[in-house]
C-alpha cells in the first residue's frame, strides 16, 4: 500500500519558505517537528511504502527531500510524484505545477499502476467527493498533531489488511498452478499485489500467461 506523504502542513506547519539560507519555518516550533507521530502510525504497518507527495521533491530535488525524513520512514521511501521528466514533458502535456495535489498523485499512479493508496495532505482543493475516503486530511496549522490518532491508524491498518486479504485471495486461487509451495513468481506476484502495483485478477492472468494456460 502506498501512503502519498506531503511535508508543509502535514510534519510541521505550513508556514514555511525557501530562502537564499535555505528552509525556514516561520510558525512556532520546529521542520519535522510532528514527524515522531508518523513514525509511530507507520510501526504497525510494516507493508507501507511511501511516495513523497511535496514540492520539496521538486524546489530541493528528490533526495535531498528525503533524507529530510527520520531514518524510518526514509527507508520507506520509494519515490515521488515529482520527477525531473516533469520538467520537460511533452509539449501537450500539463505542467506539474498546475495540477491539483490529487491530480499529482493521479498521474503517478497512472504510471506506477497503484490502485491501493492513502494520501496524508493540508491540500485539498480540487479533491473529488467520491476519492476524499483516500484523503487524510490535515489542518496546516496543526498537521498530524491536530488529527485524531486513533481514528488515523485504524484508517492506515485497515487499508493494509484489505490489501493482505487481497493477497491471500491470490495465493488460494494458484494453488492448483503452482502446488502448496509457492514459487519465486508466485511469491513476486503476491509482493505486487500487496504493494498495490497489480490486482489479484491481473497477478492470476500473468501467472497462467506463465504456465501457458487459457484465460
């Protein structure tokens, strides 16, 4: 499962700037000051992986935005919506800039081929009613601290269990391809499903593309 993570207003509050001395929080406290609360969420799920969804990614570069982050949740870090092929897109195509944060995370996963996600984010503008249940939504003043807890790692782990439920639905359905031990394709379809790059059905159609089997 992906959690789409934005920085300003989410970490920290959203008053911050990028000058010649570099970042700056213009708010009482601290950059990442708010960071500690989502490495606690993410300690009960292990199977997060997250995608940087922050123009840090794009005003410092994508590394640089991530080694930002506490060691933990660094190491979860798979990417960003932001990548330099968006400087230089096509011609026809909209500028990163423009799109609405939804908009962004739309793009990546239409590239990346996620279908399981969450997005922890202050921007909400632009976000369809029928896709908020993906939406975390913060306060910029008060970020992860203003929301309920409880509420927001329940929110995490059921998304996850819906996906290794999913995963388990794969693993019953090629049994009788692969037999009670799961080859190396079936354990790397299964990892597919679960990080929500593939549905159960499209891991099922590969591996009996695989076996050279009838649909």
């Amino acid at each position: 499962m992906i959690l789409f993570l934005d920085f300003d207003g989410v970490l920290h509050p959203d008053a911050v700037y990028l000058t010649r001395h570099g970042v700056e929080l213009r708010a009482e406290g601290e950059l990442f000051m708010w960071a500690p609360i989502l490495e606690k969420l993410l300690d009960d799920c292990p199977h997060i992986k997250v995608v940087l969804s922050t123009s840090w990614a794009r005003e410092l570069g994508f590394s640089k935005a991530k080694k930002r982050l506490p060691e933990s949740i660094r190491a979860r870090v798979i990417g960003a919506t932001w990548h330099s092929g968006e400087a230089t897109g096509w011609p026809d195509q909209i500028k990163w800039d423009v799109l609405s944060r939804f908009e962004q995370i739309m793009r990546y996963c239409g590239r990346a081929r996620v279908t399981d996600w969450l997005a922890l984010d202050d921007d909400d503008r632009g976000w369809p009613d029928d896709q908020r249940h993906h939406l975390l939504y913060c306060d910029p003043n008060t970020g992860l601290a203003g929301l309920d807890y409880d509420a927001t790692r329940a929110a995490l782990r059921e998304c996850g269990q819906a996906l290794r439920q999913e995963a388990a639905s794969y693993a019953r359905a090629t049994t009788a391809l692969e037999g009670r031990r799961q080859t190396a394709l079936g354990a790397e379809l299964s990892k597919k499903v679960v990080d929500g790059e593939i549905t159960t059905d499209q891991a099922i159609e590969q591996a009996r593309a695989f076996y050279g089997l009838e649909p």
